[in-house]
C-alpha cells in the first residue's frame, strides 16, 4: 500500500476512533493502526479547536461554570463518551486488585462499579473546574489551553501504543494498536504538544510544557502498573490514559503560585 494511501487510510481511521465526525473507514491493519496512533494528538488538537469554541461562545452568554459544564458534555458527545467509559472500566479492574483475564473479564462487564464511579466524579469536577477558570483567561490563552490538553491526552494515547508495550488480549482495538508506534512519531508528537502547550499561560511560557511532562510522566507510571496487571493494554486503557492525562494537564494549567 502507497506510504500516501496509508497515511490517509490512518487518518481516516484516527478520526472514526476519536471523533464522531461523520468519516467513512478505509483499511484497516496494523500499519494503518500505527499511523492513526501516531496522528491521535493531530485529532486532539482538532477537537480542543472546537472545545474552545463552544467555551468561548457559551461563556459569553452563561457564567462560566455552566460553559465548563456544556464544554465537558461536547467533549463526551464528540467522542461518544467512550474514554470515560474506559476510564471507569479500567480503574473497576484495577482497584478489584485482581490480575491478568480476572481483571479484563471486570473490565468487560457493562455495569459500572465504585471505583469508577468516583473516578468519573473527580475527573470531570477537576475538568469542569478548570475550564471554568480559562473561560476567564483572554480567548488566545482559553484556545492555547483547551488545545494543549485535548491534544496532550492523545499524545498519551500514542505514548501508550509505543513499540515494545503488548497487548492484554488477542483481539479487540488494543490487540491492532498495541507496539504500533515508533518513536519518531512519538518525538513529534511530543515536540509539537510542548510548542502548543507555551502560550497556554499568559507570562509563564514554561507552565503548559511543564504540566505535559508532569502528566505524561503520571500516564507512563500508569501504563507501566496496567501492563503488570493486565499485561498489557486494551482499548478501555487507552480512554482511562486520554482522561488523566487531560485531566492532569487542565490542572496544571491553572495551578499558580
């Protein structure tokens, strides 16, 4: 397949596995797989664009708190919810303190226990919290951070799909994703997250790259205890890395001292 065709095949394929913007699939396969982790922040940044925007536009009608909570529910619509879902469904395993299929067979019921109750509780509250506080921040500021961290929680996403981690299971999106990414991709991505991140906070250029290292720095600690535990990564895996690492990011963007 022509380096072109794969690239937009992955593109494709990125889209239609972040967003749910009506993008048809193309090929399927694990090069395919490889360039859609690897454009993950590219997605990231799109849906941070459109995130500012409904921030910006809600927040000039509504105060800022009710902005924070509209701009949270876009961000679940424009992914269908799903990294919440993996979210949840990755810390029930985890805090089961069961180890390799026990856990994945938690991780596959539908039901939601406890422990991902509150860990959706805390992470959007922590989101919607800190959103409320750029709302007020001046619009290039609002859109440099809501990018940085929409971007950021992708670029964990191909951090978590870097070769050398496997997969838990045989099949599923963790099965296709898993070792796909080498790491020129990952240094790009990496490089263009930090350039975002600069402008995030006005007067402290160092605070938004600052906050990405911290966050994926916390993601790899994650991935690294998952793969003990799981042994490897799933598709829920990759939503609970999107939601912390954003998380972590929005926090520490409005941290100041």
């Amino acid at each position: 397949m022509p380096a072109e065709s794969r690239f937009l095949a992955g593109t494709r394929l990125a889209l239609t596995t972040f967003t749910t913007l009506p993008v048809r699939a193309g090929r399927i396969d694990r090069p395919v797989a490889g360039t859609a982790m690897a454009l993950a922040p590219a997605v990231g940044a799109l849906l941070g664009a459109l995130l500012a925007g409904v921030l910006l536009l809600t927040g000039a009608v509504v105060p800022p708190l009710v902005a924070a909570g509209v701009t949270v529910g876009a961000a679940a619509l424009l992914t269908r919810g799903l990294h919440l879902d993996g979210l949840a469904d990755t810390v029930d395993a985890l805090g089961s303190y069961r180890r390799g299929a026990a856990a994945l067979e938690i991780m596959k019921k539908p039901d939601v226990g406890p422990f991902g109750v509150v860990a959706l509780v805390v992470v959007l509250l922590v989101q919607a919290a800190a959103l409320a506080d750029l709302a007020g921040r001046s619009w290039p500021a609002c859109v440099a951070a809501v990018v940085t961290a929409t971007t950021a929680g992708r670029l964990g996403v191909t951090v978590a799909c870097r070769r050398g981690v496997p997969a838990a299971r045989p099949d599923g999106l963790g099965a296709l994703v898993a070792g796909t990414v080498g790491p020129l991709a990952l240094a790009i991505g990496a490089v263009a997250v930090a350039l975002l991140a600069v402008g995030a906070v006005p007067g402290r250029p160092w605070q938004g790259p600052l906050a990405v290292v911290v966050a994926l720095a916390v993601a790899l600690l994650l991935l690294n205890h998952v793969v003990r535990r799981l042994g490897g990564i799933t598709g829920d895996v990759l939503g609970a890395t999107v939601e912390v690492v954003t998380t972590l990011v929005y926090l520490g963007l409005v941290l100041s001292g």
